[in-house]
C-alpha cells in the first residue's frame, strides 16, 4: 500500500497503484452507496428548505420524521468529505471531540448539494437515485454469467426481472421506475447538451426531430442555440405523457416557446409514426440494440420520407465512441460494459459505426467531438433509396 498520506485518498482508483487502487474501488463504493441514499431520501430538499444549517437531529424530524438520527449524522459526515454538505463545527473544534454530534454539528448544503434536489434542472438526482438503483444493481450481477455463457440465457436484465428493459419500461407496475429512469436520461443529456448543441451546424434545416428524445432535454438545449428551428420529440406513448406531465418541462427550463416545439407519441421501428422533417437527432439510442434492429431504426428514418419529393435526410448521432485505446476515453469503455448486461447492445468504435451506416443506406459524412466525452456522428441518406 502506498504512504498513509491522507491526500491519497482522494485519488481516483484509475490512477492508484498497488493495493491502493483496490482500495480506493472498496471504499469509493462506500460513498457511492451514501451518496444514493442521500439522493434517495431527497435530503437535499429538506436542507434546502431551510436557510439556516441543521443538526442531524433536526434535520431527522423534519416534516414529522423520525428517523434515526444518529445513522442519519454518520451519512452527512461522508457526503461532507465529497462536498455535498458542508460540516460546521463548534469553536472550531474536532467534532469527534463532541459527546453529542447529531445534535450539536450543524451542516449545510454545497452548490454541489444544490444539485441533488428535486427540481433542479439537471436532474442529478434521479440520475443518481437510478444509476445506484437496484434497477441497475441485479442486472449488473449477472455480469459473470454474460462473460461465461453470452446471451444464450438472456441478458442480465432479463435474468434479473424475466423480461428485456424496454417490456420493463412499459410496464405499468414499473412507472415510478420508468419516470426515474427518463428522468436520468434527462441528466446524461444535461451533462452535455449545451456543448453538442453548440457543435451542430443547423442553420440550413427548418424542423428537426428527436427520435427516443424522452422528456426533451437535448432537443430543448438544440432549439435554445438554433432559434430558426422547429422541434419534435418523438418517443413511446407512456414515455410521451409523462414527458408532458413533467413540471416544468425541459422546453420551459430553457424558456423555449410552445409554437416551437412539439411532442409526438410513435415508435422508431414503425416509419409510419415517425414524423417528415429536415434532418434527425438520436442520442443514446443505437446503442441501445443490436447491428440488426438499429438498421432497422435507420430505415425506418429513410421510409418515414418516402412521400417526400426526392431530397436528402440528415442524422446526427450522439454516442459514446470507443476512439482510442487512451485513458481518457475510458466512460465509453465503461459504459459498453454496462451494455453487455443491460441490453445486449455495445458501444461502438467509429469503425463498427461507420460500417453499419453503411449497411443501413447511409453515408459517414463527419465526426464531432464535444468536451464531454460525446462523439456525433453526421451522415445523410435520401430518400429513393
């Protein structure tokens, strides 16, 4: 293990070394699981509705609460050392010095705090309430099994709840976990929206559609950076009204108005639901399914227009690309695995991409890089195909 210097501690497992980047795994998985239950008891709320910091005893009793207080002061004290909240003590003194934490260490939420609550406009905290959620957890189990055996028994979804993650999420049993998981998908989009939407060039197309675009939020970002355009986000019924439900909206987020957007209930597989428009947007949809559905998503785009007079179709494509074998491409790596057992999907390299536009009628025209780790990929087709 290296020296017992507290500094580091606070590295990433990815840049330790020897026993401490095992470590580091064991014990960042213990903040993870502080941070979830944080978010989870939306205590990021209940702090931010009062100005004044709060005892973990106080805090505890909020609304007619009564939770266990201690248990309650020992959380705080770890997403203090991660900057969620920030610990206050008395006279400056140790607080381990004080026989009575929960009930004389103030705390107070960070910025970063400030993230977590409810109605936030970045959705962190249904991005993390999901990403640590069982939902995700079971299916994740299964990881051995996919590596061993492959997909001959199912994915690891399908082993965890007996049917893929798409039946799941139309399942009305699982409707609190669908609006959660929409709404993580809201914070991926979040984390880089602003910077894909500036990337795109858009000044040539008049209506745009976000196909799988959930509640809106990327498409919200496009239509705030390009003021000449119409957007429709397209998406399943179930998906659709609880887009619509959602208060505020992504679009009343960027103070988008109404007549400039428009949400449509459809389905990527059938063209006959998918709107006529100038040019697509699919974010984190291919890699969602496998070389032989995901050709039929893009066919399904060129037949969607095939009404049309003779004309080009536009797509851009927002993935994260396996590029390099650098470390700083390591999200798309990590996130390819979460594929394996999620979906029986991948992330691709701009090769496997490339080929399979190709297989799909359409032609690689040009990649983007964001700095968020997200690739865009243009590519046109026309539809005579």
């Amino acid at each position: 293990m290296t020296e017992n210097n507290a500094s580091n501690y606070l590295l990433s497992p990815l840049v330790e070394k020897g026993s401490s980047k095992f470590m580091s795994f064991v014990f960042h998985r213990y903040v993870e699981r502080a941070l979830w239950t944080f978010a989870e008891l939306g205590i990021a709320d209940l702090m931010a509705n009062h100005e004044q910091p709060l005892t973990a005893i106080e805090l505890s009793e909020i609304n007619g609460n009564t939770w266990n207080a201690e248990f309650l002061y020992r959380l705080l004290r770890v997403v203090a050392d991660i900057n969620i909240v920030q610990q206050l003590t008395l006279n400056n003194e140790d607080s381990t010095e004080s026989a009575n934490p929960e009930n004389e260490i103030r705390f107070k939420l960070t910025d970063d705090g400030q993230l977590l609550t409810s109605n936030h406009p970045s959705r962190t905290r249904d991005l993390v309430r999901h990403s640590f959620s069982s939902t995700i957890e079971k299916p994740s189990t299964y990881l051995p099994d996919m590596i061993r055996d492959g997909y001959k028994n199912g994915t690891g979804f399908e082993l965890a709840f007996g049917m893929n993650a798409f039946d799941y999420l139309k399942d009305e049993k699982y409707q609190q976990q669908s609006v959660l998981w929409s709404n993580a998908m809201s914070g991926h989009s979040n984390y880089g929206a602003a910077s894909i939407a500036s990337i795109l060039n858009l000044s040539n197309f008049k209506v745009v559609v976000d196909i799988g675009g959930s509640f809106g939020t990327l498409l919200s970002f496009i239509l705030k950076e390009h003021q000449n355009l119409f957007g429709i986000v397209l998406d399943l019924p179930n998906v659709i009204e609880n887009a619509q439900a959602r208060k505020p909206t992504a679009f009343e987020d960027q103070q988008i108005e109404p007549a400039r957007y428009q949400f449509v209930s459809g389905d990527m597989f059938k063209s006959e639901t998918i709107p006529v428009a100038d040019v697509y947007i699919m974010k984190y949809i291919l890699h969602d399914w496998d070389d032989e559905k995901s050709i039929e998503i893009l066919n399904s785009i060129r037949l969607a227009n095939r009404n049309c007079e003779p004309k080009t179709i536009t797509l851009f494509i927002v993935e994260m690309l396996i590029l390099s074998d650098d470390k700083s491409n390591w999200m798309a790596r990590a996130l390819d695995i979460e594929m394996i057992f999620l979906g029986g999907s991948k992330e691709r390299t701009k090769r496997e991409m490339i080929e399979l536009l190709n297989k799909g009628g359409y032609e690689f025209k040009q990649l983007y890089q964001t700095n968020k780790q997200y690739s865009i990929i243009e590519a046109t087709t026309t539809n005579t195909l």
